[in-house]
C-alpha cells in the first residue's frame, strides 16, 4: 500500500499534491465516512472483512486511479475556480442581484481607500470601475495594478515577466501561490460537501447528522474562503515585488537597452506592449524600444526624451461610477441564514426520507425485535413486515439499521452474544458452535459485533446447554462449507 501511495504521489507535483490532491482526498473520506454511518459501522466492517483479498486491492486501486483521474481534472479547472472566487462571474440574471449587492459593499470600502491604511490601499483597486464583487479579486486586482506606475500591462508582461525571474524568488512565489490555491480548493470543497454530503446525509442519515453535514461542509467553505484572502496578500505582495525588482530582467533578456529616466521608461514598456498585441508599435515611437544600439553608427536619439520639461500630457476625465457609501446590502447575513435554513430544513428533512421512506416506529422496539405491520407506521410497512432490528428503536424515530427478513425462522429463539472472531459472517447465515459441552448447529446470525463478538438467536430448548459450554471452556465458530 505504501508502494501505491508513494506512485501516486510521484505522478503528481508538490504544488497540486498539496493544493488539490489532498483536499480531493479528505473530500471523498468525508463522503465515504458518510456513507459508512448510515449503512452502519458494524456492518460496513463487516461487508469489508467479508470480501476476499483480491477484491480489496482493486478497490483500493479504483479508489486511487478515481481520485487521481479527478484530481487532475480539478487542476484543470483550478484557473477558472480561482477567477469564480476573484468575482469574474458570467452575466446571468440568477448572479445579478448577488454581483450588485456585494459590489455596493466593496464600493463603500474603495470610496475611502487612503495610502494611510494598508489594509484598503492594498486591498483594493484605484479606481471604483475596477472594483469586483469579491475581496479576493479585490486584493489580485489591486496588485495587478502596480505595474501601471511603469507604463506596464501587467496582464500582457507577468507571463513574460515570469519566464525570466530568479530562482529563489519562483520558490516564494510558488509556495504563496500554493497556500491561495490549497485554501480556494478547501473552500470550494467544503461548499461542495455542503451540497453534495448534505444531500447523501439527508437519504441515510437521521436529522441531525444531516444538518451537521450541510452546517460543517459551509463552515470549511467559509473558513477555506477566508483563509485564501489571507494567503493573497503575501501572494500579491510577491507580484508588486516582481514588477518592482525584477522588471528590467525581462528587458535584459530581451537584448534591449535599459530606460535612463521615468520617460523613457514608460514609453518603452508603453510599446513593447502594442508590439505583442498588435504586433508592431506606433511607428513615430519605434526608438522607444530601446533596441541595441549598432556599433557602426551612433543611435539616432529618441524624440520623447529630451534634456527639458516634460510636456503634460491632459488628463481625460473619467466620470466615477457611483459609489453607495451607506451600510452594504447584508449579504452575508442573508448567506449565513440560507446556510442556516438549508441545515435546519435537511435535519428536519433527513426522517421523512430516511432508507425507510416516512416510515415510523409506533412504539419503542427492542433489538433484535421481528417487525409487524403494526409496530410501523407510514407507507413502505408491508416491506419491512419480518426484518428484525438491530438496535433498539424510539417511538416515532425512522429504523435505520434492520436485519435480514428471517421472519418466523426466529420464532422460540433468544438472542446471544458468543466470544467469537466472526469476521466473515454475514448477519442471516447460519453457523455452529463447539464448545466443550458439545457443538451447536442451526444458529442464526444476527449481528457482529465491533469487539470480536458474535449475536445469534440459540433456539429456547438449547438456551442453557450452550451457556453452560461458553462457561466451561474456549468456543469455536463452525461456519458451513462453500
């Protein structure tokens, strides 16, 4: 197993080991972990003990090849989930109301953003029109703007910017990196557990395991969220750093000359810019590339720099969008209810349609008690008519754990617990006993136990002969053949 582990780890790189494969992974133990409570534990193990040793394997190894084949499909789809969160949401009118109301909020926030508070300047963009619905996006975006202070497109010279920075500085970026995105699959993960853990616990589980399904899934998603904000600012930090460290590198390798001044620089970056886009600059700003000067001739001196006063380029007005500096629309108190209801109404929910559809215990039933119709209410009765429960079952609670139908087979038997390892028995089968006083045929099956023990029904005449052979000596269990 530890093989296979470390095969699968060596498929997969450390950045999507860490920020996908491992969410992935507590993602399907929790929905697994789901599942297993509402079959009931006792017999999950018992199903897993029963099956043979080949049977495992494979699935353990579908179980590995399924979490790999989908983690690699999240990490494809980690860009687009990552610019979900930053707020770049498709205009659909289902999104509109949510986009306005969280826009109002992060409006009135940018409206007083001052240099004086880090937490605003750095946490937002310049301008109100470049405000997104989302902190996150608000933090990436605001980053992305510092390479306008240069002259820069930082989303036309980041992936070029990129290519050429240092070593130790691609291993900072790569870990702030992979603790934004670790904390955006969590998140995303955590909702989708919510819906989809919620759902599954709903049909299995009783009511509040379902609510603490839907309640615990959008608690990580909150949590998860938040942490991604936190690990962006370190994150755009190393962007603003990039651009204002590392810039000249990529002209460096680029063969042009460096800038001597804001000016030139701005005009280079200016074009270079319009050279990857349009593919050519404007033609009456060609020099302002700064391309290697020949050695034959002297370069022709560039127009847009010269030994005097600038000249003041006018500024366009730009009309600011308005801006609500009023208390925000309270969207996430209203998300916070929803998320409330929805756990509220799953709990509520989760008897009515349990396996058992509305089916409800009359009385209080005890284990290993044959089930009439009359002892359940509800449609779905006449089914249940002759399995017998496992575990004692409250008046007006829905059965959840219910034996095999063994119906009259059990008639003028007792229920006992035998000292035995009964891993392969199936509840239902038939076994035998030998102990000192003899060997026990014909016992029933009706539960295994966690701790090595084994229920059978011992019918009445035999009652006290087999307990007198469990006190004189060890016991063995007889399992028939084939």
């Amino acid at each position: 197993m530890g093989g296979l582990f470390d095969g699968a780890v060596a498929f997969l790189d450390r950045r999507q080991l860490t920020s996908v494969w491992l969410p992935l992974t507590a993602f399907l133990a929790a929905l697994i972990t789901v599942a297993a409570s509402g079959m009931g534990w006792g017999r999950t193990l018992t199903w897993w003990n029963g099956l043979a040793g080949e049977t495992r394997i494979l699935l353990v190894l579908g179980s590995v090849l399924v979490t790999v084949l989908a983690g690699q499909l999240l990490a494809v789809a980690r860009p687009a989930l990552i610019r979900w969160y930053e707020g770049y949401w498709p205009n659909l009118r289902p999104l509109r109301p949510l986009r306005m109301a969280l826009l109002a909020r992060h409006l009135a926030a940018q409206s007083v953003r001052r240099a004086a508070d880090t937490d605003l300047f750095l946490g937002y963009p310049r301008t109100a029109q470049r405000t997104l619905p989302t902190r996150l996006g608000n933090v990436l975006r605001a980053a992305e703007e510092h390479g306008d202070r240069y002259g820069m497109d930082a989303m036309t010279v980041w992936p070029r910017l990129y290519t050429v920075l240092p070593d130790p500085f691609l291993a900072s970026f790569a870990q702030a990196a992979t603790a934004m995105e670790t904390a955006v699959m969590i998140s995303f993960l955590g909702g989708a557990f919510a819906v989809v853990g919620g759902t599954l616990a709903v049909l299995i589980l009783p009511g509040t395991g379902a609510g603490c399904c839907v309640w615990g899934g959008a608690l990580v998603a909150a949590l998860g969220y938040r942490e991604a904000v936190r690990a962006a600012r370190p994150y755009a930090q190393l962007i603003r750093s990039a651009f204002d460290v590392h810039r000249f590198l990529l002209l460096e390798a680029m063969r042009l000359r460096l800038p001597e001044s804001p000016a030139q620089e701005r005009a280079q970056w200016e074009q270079l810019g319009k050279l990857w886009y349009r593919g050519t600059p404007d033609y009456d700003r060609i020099p302002a590339l700064r391309y290697p000067a020949s050695r034959e001739t002297s370069p022709e001196p560039s127009r847009l720099v010269t030994s005097g006063a600038l000249v003041p380029v006018k500024a366009v007005p730009v009309a600011p969008a308005p801006v609500r500096t009023g208390r925000g629309f309270p969207v996430r108190s209203l998300l916070a209810g929803a998320v409330v209801l929805a756990g509220a109404g799953a709990a509520v929910t989760a008897p009515a349609l349990g396996p058992d559809g509305e089916v409800r215990a009359t009385r209080d039933l005890p284990a290993f008690h044959v089930l009439v119709p009359s002892d359940l209410t509800g449609e779905g009765t006449d089914r249940l008519s002759g399995h017998y429960t496992v575990k004692p079952v409250a008046k007006g609670t829905s059965p959840s754990d219910l034996g095999p139908p063994l119906g009259s087979a059990l008639t003028g038997r007792v229920a006992l617990s035998v000292p035995v390892n009964a891993a392969r028995v199936q509840r239902g089968q038939v076994v035998s006993l030998r102990t000192a006083q003899g060997t026990f045929g014909g016992l029933l099956a009706l539960d295994v136990l966690d701790k090595g023990a084994l229920v059978v029904a011992v019918p009445a005449a035999d009652l006290d002969a087999l307990s007198r052979g469990l006190d004189a000596g060890p016991v063995r269990l007889v399992l028939p053949v084939g």
